[in-house]
C-alpha cells in the first residue's frame, strides 16, 4: 500500500473517531486528529460532504466484508445469521457517525451497495426458506429488511446505552429467529 492510500485510511479512521464523538466537529479537528494539516485534508476530501460520502462507502466495504467473512453460504442458516450478526453488530461503534448525515441515506448509489452488501444474507434466507428452517410465507426482501433494521437498531440502542453492545448479538437473534411473543408450548 503506498503512502498515498496510508494518508487516505488515517484520514477516515480519524473522522470516524471525530466524528463519533461530536458530529458537528470541524475538519480541522479531523486533521489535527489525523496528525496533518487541512490542506492535506482538503487534498484528499475538498468539502465535508466528500469526506462523509467516502466515511459512508467505507462503512458499506466494511460490512460487505465482515458478512463475506462470516460465511453465510455455509452450514445451518440460523446458525450462519448468528455468524453475520456476531460479525457485523460489534462495527457499530465505529459507525455511529452515520446518525449525523442522514442524507447520505438518499442517495441511491449507496443504497444499491448496502442491498448488495446484504445479498449474501438474503442468499441464506432463500437457503432457509427452501429447507424449512426459516418461514417460507415472509418475503424474503421483508426478512432482509427486518434482520438488516434490527443491527441498525442493536447499534443505535447500545451507541444510546440502553443496552450493552455485547448483549446486541442475542437480541437480534432472539428477536429475529424467534421474535417478541411468549413462545408457546405445542402438544
């Protein structure tokens, strides 16, 4: 990796902490944090907007990445969600800057790359409603949604302190898998 690509990653990965912390904070604070000066700032992210867009395409790679390295293509589908998800919520902290621009959730482009990066997931949903282990009578874009809603939430409610971070795991299995009724015995 040349020193070009090491500038442009210290740059995001001091505007996630920045940023999480006070996203109202300037890019002269996400410079000084970085250990350079706005200028280089401004030579690789010229506007706020930029940088932000470019903290949101990072955050969209790594989660594509962490649901690739959970495998969901592979063994029991319940037990391949629980991988994804014991993958993917423990990033929330470090993506709790994206409350701050909801904007960025308008544009298409990114969108598109959210829905592909959960396409992995939504190929075990289809895995799991043609071999019973998962409703087949729920759409499974509905089911993406609402698996892909509760991390956003487990992220959200512990970034809030409602909950603890490492408790999120369960509960959005427990709520996807299972969900909010008192189970029921069966004769």
């Amino acid at each position: 990796m040349g020193r070009p690509d090491r500038t442009r990653r210290t740059l995001l990965d001091a505007a996630v902490v920045v940023l999480s912390k006070d996203s109202a904070a300037s890019l002269s604070a996400v410079a000084e944090h970085a250990g350079v000066g706005r200028t280089t700032l401004h030579r690789y992210f010229p506007t706020r907007e930029l940088l932000i867009r470019a903290l949101v395409e990072d955050a969209l790679d790594r989660v594509a990445e962490a649901i690739a390295s959970a495998h969901p293509d592979e063994g029991p589908v319940v037990d391949a969600l629980q991988r994804v998800t014991d993958t993917v919520v423990p990033l929330g902290p470090s993506l709790s800057f994206l409350h701050a621009e909801p904007e960025v959730y308008n544009a298409r482009d990114l969108i598109r790359r959210w829905y592909e990066a959960l396409e992995p997931v939504a190929e075990a949903i289809e895995r799991g409603q043609a071999d019973g282990s998962l409703r087949a009578d729920l759409p499974v874009k509905w089911v993406v949604d609402a698996y892909a809603g509760a991390i956003l939430t487990a992220w959200d409610t512990a970034d809030e302190g409602r909950i603890w971070l490492q408790d999120a795991p369960r509960l959005v299995m427990t709520t996807i898998v299972h969900g909010v009724a008192t189970p029921q015995d069966t004769p």
